[in-house]
C-alpha cells in the first residue's frame, strides 16, 4: 500500500506538523473508499496527480481542510504550478479552495490571471465543520470565507466529532440540565465562592503577600462585583484597585503613568513589571 494525500507530503517533505490521523493510503483490497483501524484506503486508480500539488489537492478533496499540513507544504509548491493549475481547471473546487488558502495563509497575492465563473463555494463545506453564519465573499476564486478564526488563528471543528446527530448547542443545552438537576444552588454557589476565593489568593501570591480572612473577603467580594459591569471603564478599574488597596499614598486615579514595581516585607524588588506606554524618559 502507498501513502496519498495529507500522510504522503507529511513523509515525503518531512513537514515539522501532528502526525496526521487517519492515515490515507492506496490499496489493492478495496474497490470504494473505506475507513477503517485508523485508516483510510482507497482503490487503485484513484484519480490523483502524483506530485505534491496533486497529493495536496486529492487531500483537501477526500480528507478535508488540514490548515497546518496546508501550510507548511506550500513552502515546497511554486505559486506558477497553483496558477497553472488553476488555468487548466478554472472551476475546480479544490484548486480554488487552495489558491484562496495560499492568499490568505501567507498574506500576498498570486496575482491570478485566470478568473473561475462557477457559483461560490464555502471555503469549508458546513455539512462537515462548524463554520461562522455569515462567511466573507471573496471574489477572485468564488470563495466564502466561513472559518471560525483568521489566518493566524482558525480552529477547525469537524461535525462528526459529535455522537450520532446531537449538535453542539443541544449537547451544551443537555450539560446545564444535568448539573441543575443534581446539584443545588447552594452548591453552585460555594463551588463559585471557591473559584474566586482561589483566585484571589493567587493574585496575592504573586506579590508575595499573604492577606488576613477579611481582605480575602474582601477582594472576593470585588470579583464577584465585576459581573455587574457591561463594560470595565478605566474609572470602574480605579475603583475597584483602590477598594483593595488602603494605604492612601498607593491608590491611583488612572491607568498607571510611571514606572512601578513590587516589593516583599524586607524592601527587595519581587517583580519589575514592563514600562507604562505613557512612560517618558
């Protein structure tokens, strides 16, 4: 059996990314694509181009958006082989998908001459990924740009990951049931109070002070008083930092203007944090 696809560029370029699972090979045993034991086989004749533009485009067809794998392997593919390739076949989906994908991966432009006439495709198909509800139109390779992030972060959620036909609003909708039915909200509560006072004792630590049980509870009680604000203002913020700290000389009426740092109770120096971006020297 030969590796295709995603596997064969991972072994063949020795692509620096996650192992790729399931693995897709080329057997003798099979006469239709089958899944099975980690893999994915596939018959003999399978239509592909053995080069890594066709391995590429065999894999964005039959084993879905892999942007990592994508990525890494245009770094081996001249932009002249997309764009020929893209000539040749002006409304193939999976060169369309992939000419958008060198775009908006690397942030330049293939300047491509050839412009495809079909009807838009969905940069990822939303009956196999959670995708965003309104996707972006881009016009030069018909593509809608549905990815739930950017081209510097794009998490890829894959609809099958799900049992059965549960979707994942009704699994969420089934977790916050569950957990009211068994458990009071007396219980919530503490569990929250905890979460907080947690909290709020590794703030401390982080100065090297260890607080008395009333401004724990005190600091405890800020938290929980952040919920009430739609929005944290830079007044809400001074606030809130002055209810902690007491000493008169220490409280602030705005964002930090000059340089600072924390000291422990023998006068050193703990932590020296960055400059305030309205610093001057």
């Amino acid at each position: 059996m030969s590796l295709v696809g995603y596997t064969y560029l991972v072994e063949q370029l020795t692509l620096a990314v996650k192992p790729v699972s399931p693995v897709a090979q080329v057997s003798g045993t099979v006469s239709q694509r089958t899944e099975a034991q980690g893999k994915v086989l596939f018959p003999h004749g399978v239509a592909l181009q053995d080069t890594p533009l066709g391995h590429l485009e065999f894999a964005i067809k039959h084993e879905g958006i892999n942007l990592e794998v994508i990525d890494a392997a245009f770094e081996h593919i001249q932009p002249a082989e997309l764009l020929n390739r893209l000539a040749q076949t002006p409304n193939g989906e999976s060169i369309r998908r992939l000419c958008f994908l060198w775009e908006w991966l690397r942030g330049d432009s293939l300047n491509a001459p050839t412009t495809p006439t079909g009807k838009y495709i969905d940069l990822f198909p939303n009956d196999i990924y959670f995708t965003a509800q309104h996707g972006e139109r881009h016009k030069t390779y018909r593509i809608t740009n549905n990815a739930l992030g950017n081209a510097q972060f794009c998490p890829t959620v894959r609809r099958d990951v799900l049992a059965g036909k549960a979707t994942l609003e009704s699994l969420l909708a089934q977790a916050h049931q569950l957990f009211y039915q068994g458990h009071s909200a007396a219980v919530y509560q503490r569990a929250i109070h905890y979460l907080y006072l947690s909290e709020t004792r590794s703030s401390f630590a982080i100065e090297k002070e260890t607080p008395s049980a009333q401004k724990e509870e005190r600091f405890v009680q800020l938290l929980q008083r952040v919920r009430e604000y739609p929005q944290l203002t830079e007044d809400d913020l001074v606030i809130l930092q002055n209810a902690v700290v007491r000493d008169v000389y220490s409280q602030e009426a705005s964002y930090r203007w000059r340089q600072n740092w924390l000291e422990n109770s023998l006068g050193r120096v703990t932590y020296f944090p960055l400059r305030p971006l309205c610093y001057s020297t």
